[in-house]
C-alpha cells in the first residue's frame, strides 16, 4: 500500500469533492462535506495537517486518493 501525502484540510476537501462529495458550508476552522444519497456527512478540519482516518470515512482507498492528489 502506497503511504498516503499529508496534506491540509482544504487539499482533502478537493479531493473530496473530485470523488462526488459537495461542500455545504464552512463553520470555523472545520469544512462539512455530503454526498448525494448518503447520508454520511463529513467534517473535515481546516487544519495543515489531517488526519488520515477521513479518508476511509470517505469510502475511499488510499489508491483513489492519492490518485486525485
């Protein structure tokens, strides 16, 4: 498995929406991401480093993600 970029929260949240995800709103120093038809909603800190734990909230693998990068 490839190691996975650290990246900040506003790289994250691209990636993100580059997989379906849409960016409702931003409170603070935190993004909210939904997903048509799920129900899941993610909270993504607008940090500069995040943690790597979001991405399988996401339904993502680490190939998908560091494909989008």
């Amino acid at each position: 498995m490839p190691p996975l970029a650290l990246l900040s929260g506003r790289d994250v949240a691209k990636v993100f929406v580059a997989h379906g995800w849409r960016i409702v709103r931003q409170r603070g120093s935190h993004i909210i991401l939904t997903r048509e038809g799920d129900m899941l909603t993610l909270s993504v800190p607008d940090h500069d480093e995040v943690a790597r734990g979001l991405i399988r909230a996401a339904g993502l693998t680490v190939e998908q993600f560091n494909a989008r990068i």
